[in-house]
C-alpha cells in the first residue's frame, strides 16, 4: 500500500484507485520516511554554515535573517532543513551529502575562495546536484549564486560621506576572500574616483566582520584621525562598526563630532548604539529565500521563472542614513 501511495512504481490506474480507497477507510496514513525512501529523496534541504572561532552565529543579525529566509521557504515546499557546521580545515566532502541521500539540494553559506572550495564545487556542478551560494561568487566560474549589490552599497556610503564634506574617507573591510568583500573595496575606490579623491592604501584597514576587529582597529584610526589624515570612516560591516565606535570613544575620538563614521547591513545594533548608526540595508532574508525557492522548485517551474529570478540574483542594497552619526559640517 505504501509504495502504490508514494507514487512509486509502475501501477495500473484501477489498482491505484482501489488502494486509495481502501487507505481512506482504514485510516491510513504513509509514512513519510518510507515516502522518501520510495522516491530516492531525503525530504532535507542542506544549509552549510561556517565553524566562527568565539561567534554565536545565530545570534549575529548576517546569517539568523539569512536562514530565517531559507527556513520558512523550505517549510512551505514541505522540506525540512540539515544544518552542518564546517571548520575551515575540514575536507569539502558536499558530494557525500548527495550521494548518501542526506540532502537533496545544499546552500552554502560563508563559503571563502579557496582552492579546495572551487574544487569541491566544481565537482557538485559536474555531477549535476542542486547547490546554490548566498553572498559569495566565484569569479571565472558559473556557480550557482544569490547576492547583493555591494558593489553599489559602498558607493552610496563613501558618496554620502564625500557629500557631507570628508576628503580623507578611511575604510574597514573584511577578508579578501569573500566576493562581497572585493566588491565593497571597488565601491570604495570607485566613489572616491568618481569624487575626484585618490584611493589611499594607508587609509585601507583589515577585520574580519567581527566587533572584536573593529575595536581592535580603532587605535590606529584614532591616530590617524588626530594627526587630521582621516576624516570619515565606511565600515563594511556593522559589527566592525559598533568594535571600532566603542574603541574610537576609548581613544576620545567621538563619531559625528570628530570623525563620520557609517556601518553596512543595517542590523538591529546600528540602531541601538548611541549615537545610532548610519548603515547601508541589505536584504539578506530575500537572499536566503531566493536561493531556497531556487533550489526547491520544480523543473517546470524553474523554466516558467528563469528569466525572473536571473533578475533577482543580485539584490540591491539601500541607504539607510540616521543623522547623529554623520558630522554635518556647515
């Protein structure tokens, strides 16, 4: 009875019938597992999320909105979701996951442009499983990916500092190996071209999108700000910012009288720091329901929306501005 209900098998149209009627007079309900198993499907959607030294991740704004757009997509089409912890040094064994029948589509989050990552993707892709990466892009491959225009996020915040009078804009990015990374540093450097202002590598400071980093910066930008070679700050992110105001007060530098300072995200944080946090919003719960609507389609659906979604893998990002942060000058 269960394998004529799973839809598994080859069964003459009468026999069916039959069979589901006897199922509705007994009460019968299939089972589930035993439905997948039929089917060669794990009903799981895999979600990869990075192993972060000392950072409860689910707590930081980036990756709860990212997966609280996964979750609730995939539990509208009726999947439930395997999250997997992976340390940098553990080897990329995504094809296992697949080939066990633990998953039957992966989102990869935090993903950094490695060799072994490349060559891990490269294989998913050659065998035909279905994976998508949020936020990060591989470039010179045709990785499936759902991002945001950061690129155009930094323009907008090194722009909007450039209009309120600072010249010497500094900037606190994250690790080069994230595309959104690289795409925030040539926002920054276009802004400042398009503004007639120099790029300046001594003005360009490294975190790792952690508070921690942001406050460990803020002695050597508060120098730089006494000795007047900075007079703005773009921070590629807002825990970076939230570290380096916190550092930056330590030091008596005060943002939005000595220095302008605006952050990126737009967290829940930005607006609860004092002064509150100019930020750049990016839709990071549309990024992670896009990449699970992607993945949990159809095929036929998936041909009806292609050119849709193509449009929609690269989001933009807005302006968020709260005055208190930015210094005015007159």
């Amino acid at each position: 009875m269960s394998r004529v209900l799973s839809g598994g098998g080859l069964v003459r149209e009468a026999t069916r019938r039959k069979v589901e009627e006897a199922a509705a007079q007994l009460g019968y309900v299939p089972n589930a597992l035993a439905q997948r198993f039929a089917r060669r499907k794990s009903g799981n959607l895999g979600v990869i999320v990075p192993v972060v030294p000392k950072v409860r991740l689910f707590s930081t704004y980036y990756f709860s909105e990212i997966l609280s757009g996964i979750g609730e997509t995939a539990k509208l089409a009726g999947y439930d979701l395997l999250l997997m912890f992976l340390a940098p040094d553990e080897p990329r064994n995504y094809d296992l996951l697949f080939r066990t029948q633990k998953i039957d589509a992966c989102i990869m989050l935090g993903t950094q442009d490695t060799p072994e990552e490349r060559t891990a993707l490269a294989g998913l892709q050659r065998e035909g499983h279905a994976f998508c990466l949020v936020n990060q892009r591989f470039e010179g491959e045709a990785f499936p990916t759902v991002e945001a225009d950061h690129v155009q996020g930094s323009v907008a915040a090194v722009s909007h500092l450039i209009a309120q009078g600072c010249t010497k804009v500094a900037f606190l990015n994250g690790p080069i190996s994230y595309s959104n990374s690289v795409d925030r540093l040539r926002g920054y450097q276009q802004a400042l071209q398009q503004h007639g202002l120099a790029p300046d590598p001594a003005l360009q400071f490294s975190g790792n999108y952690s508070r921690t980093s942001g406050y460990a910066n803020a002695k050597a930008i508060a120098g730089a700000i006494r000795d007047g070679r900075i007079d703005g700050v773009f921070a590629a992110n807002d825990r970076m910012a939230i570290g380096l105001l916190q550092g930056l007060r330590e030091e008596q530098i005060t943002p939005g009288q000595d220095v302008a300072l605006i952050g990126y995200d737009d967290s829940e944080g930005s607006q609860l720091t004092d002064p509150q946090l100019s930020s750049v919003a990016v839709p990071f719960y549309d990024l992670g329901a896009i990449a699970a609507s992607r993945l949990l389609q159809s095929e036929g659906q998936q041909r009806a929306s292609d050119e849709r979604q193509a449009v929609a893998d690269k989001l933009e990002v807005q302006l968020v501005l709260r005055a208190s942060t930015l210094m005015y000058r007159v």
